[in-house]
C-alpha cells in the first residue's frame, strides 16, 4: 500500500469503517488493510505514516513475549503496544517459529553467507593425508594435555 492509502485507509477506519469494505474501496488486500488496521488500532493515525526503525530483540524478551501469548495470558495487539512493539503480527511470527521449530527458532541467527566448506578433491592424496595427520595430532596434544590436567587436578 502507498502512503496514500495508508492515509486514506486510517481516515477510512476513524469514520468506522472496517477492513473489508476498506479493501474494497481502495483495491488492495484484505490482508494488507487488516494489517494495517492492526497498526491503527495499537498506535492511531501518526504511527502509519512513518514507519519505525529496525529494532533488534533479545531471545530472552522473544521468548517471554511468545510465552505470554502462547499460555494466553494476553492477546498479539495487547503484547505489541505493552512492548512498544511495531506490529502486533511480530508477535504472531515468533509465535508461529516457536511451534514449528522450539525455542532456538528465536535465537539470532548468524549474520552472512556461510562459510565455504573446504573443497579436498583438488588436493592430491599426499596433501589430503599430511591435513589428516595435521588434524590427528592436534587431537592427540589435545587429549594428553587434558590428561595430564586431570592428574594435576587429583595430587
């Protein structure tokens, strides 16, 4: 939607309007009015206009929020304007990845394309067994020097 349907739309919803007849008017989705009038409804009129920055949240806050909504405690509108939230449909997605994929779904997620992973078909067999025995002697160290902590550890 524009800026100027936003404007329209709110006009539209202060009059009493409702979001399907508000789609219709406008030619554009029921889904987007509805949005918007959820918007509408958490913010008023000033809050559509100019959208809010990015924010960033922290899993535990994530977490709290989509417990709240998930025992009922209180509604997606109600959990947005209580947090200053921008949207109450935020709260709706962190609820939808919690019951799809549990609590790490609201972990931060890396920033970046991954790393390569290492390509050995281009090493000749002699460069593939010196990486091994590099790798395996690094585990060897690794593990005789966690030994010899342990039997400091029992003196």
């Amino acid at each position: 939607m524009s800026e100027g349907q936003r404007e329209t739309a709110v006009g539209l919803f202060e009059a009493g309007c409702g979001d399907r007849s508000v789609a219709t008017l406008l030619g554009v989705s029921r889904t987007a009015v509805r949005r918007l009038r959820d918007r509408w409804k958490l913010r008023s009129a000033g809050a559509l206009v100019s959208k809010p920055g990015k924010r960033s949240f922290t899993f535990e806050f994530k977490l709290e929020v989509v417990r709240r909504f998930v025992a009922g405690e209180a509604t997606a509108i109600e959990l947005a304007r209580e947090h200053d939230l921008s949207s109450p449909k935020l709260v709706e997605n962190w609820a939808a990845l919690y019951r799809r994929e549990g609590e790490d779904a609201l972990r931060p997620k890396r920033k970046g394309r991954p790393a390569k992973p290492v390509d050995t078909s281009g090493f000749s067999e002699l460069d593939r067994l010196r990486q091994e025995n590099l790798e395996l002697s690094a585990k060897v160290a690794f593990l005789e020097k966690l030994r010899a902590l342990k039997e400091q550890g029992r003196e």
